[in-house]
C-alpha cells in the first residue's frame, strides 16, 4: 500500500461510493415506515430545484477560480439565498403539505448525494495524476483539510446534510417566513464547516450532525410530522 495518504484515502472512497445511496434509501424508508412515502413528483422537482440553484452558483465558482479566497467566501455565502430560494419558491409554487414537502426535500437531499458520489470518484482518479493541475487541486483539497480525513466522514457529512435538507424543507412549508432564517443560516452553516473542517473533521462533522439533527427534529415538529413517528 502506498504510503500517501490521499492516494489510500481515494481508493478507499472509490469503494465506499455505493454506500452513499443507503442515506437517501434511509431516509425515505424512516419517512415511509412514519407514515410518508415518497411522492416521486415532489421528490423530482426536489432535484431538480437543486440542481437549479446549483446553476445559478455557476459565475460563482468561476470567480472562486479566479479569486480563491474572496471568491469562495463569496460562493459558500450564497448558498444561502440561492437553495433556500428556490427551495421556498417551489413549496410556494406547488405545494406544502407534509408529505408533499417531505418527498421535496427528499430529493433535494438525494440528488446532492449523487453529486457527491461524482465528487468522489472524480477525485479518486485526479489521486493517481501528477501533472500540474492536478497538483494544484490535490493543495486546495489540502487546503481544506479533505485529503487526511477517513473517506466514511462523507457518508455522515450526508446524513447531516440530508437532514438539514429535509429538516428546512419541512420547516418553511410550515411556517414561511422562517424563510428570512433559514437563508442567513444555511450560509453561516457552509462558512463555519469550511473553517471547522480545517482544524478538525471530527468537530466539524459533530457540529453538522448537531445542526442538521436540531433542524430536522424542529422541522418533524411543527410539520406535525412528529407525532407521527
């Protein structure tokens, strides 16, 4: 085995790639077993309401090319008004009701993952590379603090994430104007991973786990979801 520890860490995400899928299947079948099974148009327009906010980020991750450090302050910040955005937009447009909102922010969550699961793999084979841009991701992932870090931290970051997800999912449906919260927070959220992750995974993963579980509990609750389970 080689004695980098990015190239054995990247092997050993490669393999770990189909266990990300078991978050979402956990999740819809917690939801399906509580009462509330997965309605897929819901769940479609969950995905494709990330994917929509994902693409409006596109200037920018240019401009976090181009200026690394504002520039990914920049692009983490926005996370806030882009996903809570169009994530109220879609309930506002469709509908809020419990099951509806649940299966939404299901597929929110989920098409994240596969995203994630891309991530993975794309890094995976930039592991083996030794060419110039290659070098110069490996430092910014290094950067980060993601290239000494055991690869199963990403399948809990995306449990937490889900439940932040499907937690500001349920959460606005119920009360709209939480809205105005959610979006500062979401950004704040992604700024203090960026910084925590740094020092420390483990910490960081625990203060995701924390806010993402306060937030689904929280969206369970005033849904009425809660009494359900």
């Amino acid at each position: 085995m080689s004695t980098d520890p990015f190239l054995n860490n990247a092997r050993i995400a490669k393999r770990l790639v189909p266990l990300y899928l078991l978050v979402p299947v956990l999740f819809a079948g917690a939801f399906a077993y509580s009462g509330f099974p997965l309605i897929w148009t819901a769940f479609g327009l969950g995905a494709a309401g990330w994917v929509v906010a994902f693409m409006l980020r596109g200037p920018l991750s240019v401009l976090a090319m181009k200026k690394p450090g504002f520039g990914k302050t920049v692009l983490y910040a926005s996370s806030g008004p882009l996903e809570e955005g169009v994530r109220y937009g879609l309930l506002a447009l469709t509908s809020v009701q419990v099951s509806w909102a649940a299966s939404l922010g299901q597929g929110w969550a989920a098409v994240e993952v596969v995203y994630v699961m891309i991530q993975v793999v794309a890094i995976s084979a930039l592991a083996h590379r030794q060419d110039e841009q290659a070098l110069q991701a490996k430092a910014i992932l290094e950067s980060q603090g993601l290239t000494q870090s055991h690869p199963l931290w990403g399948i809990v970051e995306r449990l937490s994430a889900s439940a932040f997800h499907i937690g500001a999912t349920l959460i606005v449906a119920s009360i709209p104007w939480t809205v105005f919260i959610l979006i500062p927070l979401h950004s704040l959220f992604n700024l203090a991973m960026v910084q925590l992750v740094k020092r420390s995974v483990a910490w960081g993963e625990a203060f995701a786990a924390l806010l993402g579980g306060a937030l689904l509990g929280l969206g369970l609750y005033v849904s009425g979801a809660w009494s359900w389970i």
